[in-house]
C-alpha cells in the first residue's frame, strides 16, 4: 500500500472515532505544528499553547479534510490562519522592528553587565541566545512576512506547496520570499555576528540577555527541546544570510505537549466532541 493509500486509510479510521488513528494523526503532525508556532511567536510557552489550540482544530475538522492536498499541507493551512491571528504573545504587548533591535545592540548596555551565568556552562547559555535571538528576531517582520519567510527559509517548502498554503499563486509567492529576504539579510550583515559580518556578539550578549530576562540559566528551554535533523527540499536557492536561519535546528514539541495530546485523546471531552461533531454533520 503506497503512503498516499495509508494516510488515507489512517484518516478514514481516525475520522470513524478510533482513537488510536487519531492519536498517530496528531503525533504525526505536533512537531510541525510547535516548530511553526515557535518560529510564529518566538516563546516556548506562547508556543506550546497555539500548538494546543491547533491540534485542537485539526482534530475536530478532520471530517472535513477532503484529501485534495497531503495532509500536512493542510494542517499547515489552519496552523497559519490560526497563527496569524494570534494576538496574545508578549510581543503583542511590546511589538518589535529591526530598528529598535538593532539600536539595542548597538547602544553597547551589555558592557555594564557583570557575570549573571550563575555557574552554567557559557557555551550553552550562548547557544541558547542564539537560538532565542534568532526566533526573537523574526518577530520584527509583520506576521504574514514572517510566515512567508519561516515556510520558505525554515521549512523549505516548494513554492508551490508554501502558494497553496497562503492561498497565493507561486509566482507572488516568490517575489515576496526574495523581498523579505533581503530585508533579513540587510539586518543580518549589519548587527547579527552569525552572518560573519555583523556588530553582535551572542558571547558577549549573554549576561545582557539574562539581566533583560530573555534567557534564563536555570531554564533553558531551547536546549530542553529535542532536535530534529530532518528538512525538506525546496526550490528556492537560500542566499549566505538566510543560512542563519536555514541552519537551526527542527524541535520535538515538548514533552507535556505530548502528554497533553494523549490526555486528551483518553479524556471524557474526546468522546464529547466527537459527538458533537457527528451530530454537526448530520444536521
């Protein structure tokens, strides 16, 4: 049997109420939803809450799912919809911009800061900046030229795939990749020490980024989060400042993430839902 036949096979089951099937759809999907909304959000925990709420649509709109496109290209659709909505992370509050991030680093306030690493191993708290920064950094684009850039230079979706999601057409899809591209790559060369010519320093930067509570040594969410050394192809050539962000690694959505996923799935509210969505149907 082809994959093709087996993710249908798996969703027919999974749509009838077996809740092994679902939890195989779920489980297949959650890292991919969690690494979108981190790279949507920022944060770990504004992650792990729009993960939650979007597996909680996949799930109860799979009925509907019409098989047309992979089944991932479909949860990537609501993902997006649900993330560019989303209007409760802390940079809501405090929007960020290039210009306000790079004068930040360029004011020099890190020299004022002594040892804050609390006894933890510098290289990890600098990979975790890194990590941090980066993600932290994509906040500065408007949300649908972060989602634009994320599935193109993160995911690495073919263009066509990454239209169909953002319910665009390829050609304009480009266009626009290569636009925020540049504007990436622009601040990048600038201020960011990863792009081989930038002001910053993550090294430098990391009692800074603890005294500003951006990482913390006593949790270090990043490095709690299991990699992923899987990615897809694309079409697209990433030009050498893109590679900054092309080079992080893929996350495992944490582990309460998936604990959550089987709670539910076991859980009275499981039985209810699929009820109520059967009824939805017939009525």
């Amino acid at each position: 049997m082809k994959n093709m036949d087996l993710e249908k096979d798996l969703i027919a089951r999974a749509v009838a109420g077996e809740q092994e099937a679902l939890a195989e759809v779920l489980n297949g999907v959650q890292d991919m939803v969690f690494g979108l909304s981190l790279r949507m959000l920022g944060l770990v925990p504004d992650a792990e809450d729009a993960t939650q709420e979007i597996l909680i649509k996949v799930m109860t709109r799979l009925s509907t799912f019409r098989q047309e496109s992979s089944l991932s290209t479909w949860v990537f659709r609501i993902a997006v919809n649900h993330l560019r909505d989303v209007h409760k992370s802390r940079f809501d509050e405090r929007p960020l911009s290039f210009e306000h991030y790079g004068a930040d680093i360029a004011g020099g306030r890190e020299q004022d800061v002594g040892d804050l690493s609390g006894g933890v191993d510098r290289r990890l708290l600098e990979q975790e900046l890194k990590y941090s920064c980066t993600n932290v950094m994509l906040q500065c684009l408007d949300p649908q030229s972060r989602c634009i850039f994320v599935l193109g230079t993160m995911f690495r979706l073919d263009s066509r795939i990454a239209a169909e999601i953002l319910e665009t057409t390829p050609e304009a899809y480009r266009q626009r990749l290569s636009r925020i591209r540049r504007k990436v790559a622009n601040f990048l060369g600038e201020y960011c020490g990863l792009s081989g010519t930038g002001r910053c320093s993550c090294k430098r930067r990391v009692d800074y980024a603890i005294a500003q509570h951006r990482i913390d040594p006593g949790r270090l969410d990043f490095q709690s989060l299991q990699r992923l050394d899987d990615f897809t192809e694309a079409m697209e050539q990433l030009d050498d400042a893109s590679q900054v962000f092309a080079a992080l690694p893929h996350y495992r959505a944490p582990q309460q993430t998936r604990d959550w996923v089987r709670s539910l799935i076991a859980s009275r509210e499981f039985g209810t839902v699929l009820q109520d969505r059967e009824e939805a149907v017939c009525g």
